[in-house]
C-alpha cells in the first residue's frame, strides 16, 4: 500500500481475520515490552534479517518524500544501533513507556499481512519529568518465521515533525 492508498474503512472480521488480528496484537505487546523492559539487545530479533525499520514524519510519508529520521535495513543495522546506543551515544537516562491500540489488519501481502496501528510512546526521565513523547501509526508488513510473526517492515509514522530530543531508544 502506498502512501496515497487509504485502508478499507470496515475491516475483515472473519474468523481466521480476527486470529490474525490478535496475533499481531500480541506481537506488538512482546515489541513494546522488550523496548520498555529495556531489553534493547533483543529488539532486532522483532524483525526480519533483511526487515527494515523506519521512523518518518507523517507530512513526508504523505506527500512521498523519502527523507526519514531513523531508515535501517536489515538486523545487522539495528544491532548496530544497540550497540551505539550502549556504547557511544551520551544522552539523559530515560525510559519508554508504549501503549499501541487500534490494530487494523489491511489484508494479506504475498506471504505475510499488512497491519497498521496508532502508538504513543512516554518517555520519563530518570530525574522524573514526563511527557508525552512521539504519538503516531505504525504501517507494518509482517511474516511468518521461526513459527511466529516478524516485521518484515515497520514505518513508525510520526503525527508530529517536532521530536522533544534524540531519537535513541527504538519507538
């Protein structure tokens, strides 16, 4: 589905829809609590060995420019940002906190699903501010492996173009 193409508006509630449905529903809990755990090492494995992960403004993806503020492919990329994150990057201590709702199941892609669904993330620092730090969609293709779902893509589509700080810890 391209950036033009709107889901459909009722979506399917068949019985094999909705086990899907719910499937990716717990995937996404597994994804929010492995980051909000602070189990980062394991984040990559969320996707693909070739899935490609993207944060974008939702002005970009609408009007097709490709210029995105996280663009990684491939676990070896997301590894890499882990590590970076653990061992180079110097930024406040902080912590995630996710709730993703609203999962729309688009409708089946080759050998995989397409599902979006709305995200806010928390972010509250160590010394105790809070706030409400990126809200947004994710748009997802995901497949079958190793006897459960991964991300073969995961658009992080940002309501806002306006990000409080770096972007370190995965949305």
């Amino acid at each position: 589905m391209d950036s033009t193409t709107k889901p459909p508006l009722f979506q399917d509630t068949t019985p094999d829809a909705l086990h899907v449905r719910a499937r990716i529903e717990a995937f996404n809990a597994d994804y929010a609590n492995a980051i909000d755990s602070d189990r980062l090492e394991e984040w990559p494995r969320f996707f693909t060995e070739d899935g490609v992960y993207r944060v974008i403004t939702r002005e970009n993806r609408e009007r097709g420019l490709p210029l995105s503020l996280i663009y990684a492919t491939g676990r070896g990329m997301l590894s890499d940002r882990i590590t970076a994150l653990r061992t180079a990057n110097i930024f406040e201590p902080h912590v995630y906190c996710h709730q993703i709702s609203a999962t729309k199941l688009i409708g089946r892609d080759g050998n995989g699903w397409r599902a979006e669904s709305n995200f806010a993330v928390f972010r509250t620092l160590i010394s105790g501010p809070m706030i409400v730090f990126v809200c947004g969609r994710y748009v997802d293709r995901l497949v079958e492996g190793d006897g459960h779902l991964l991300l073969a893509e995961r658009n992080c589509v940002l309501d806002s173009r306006q990000v409080d700080t770096l972007l370190v810890i995965p949305v």
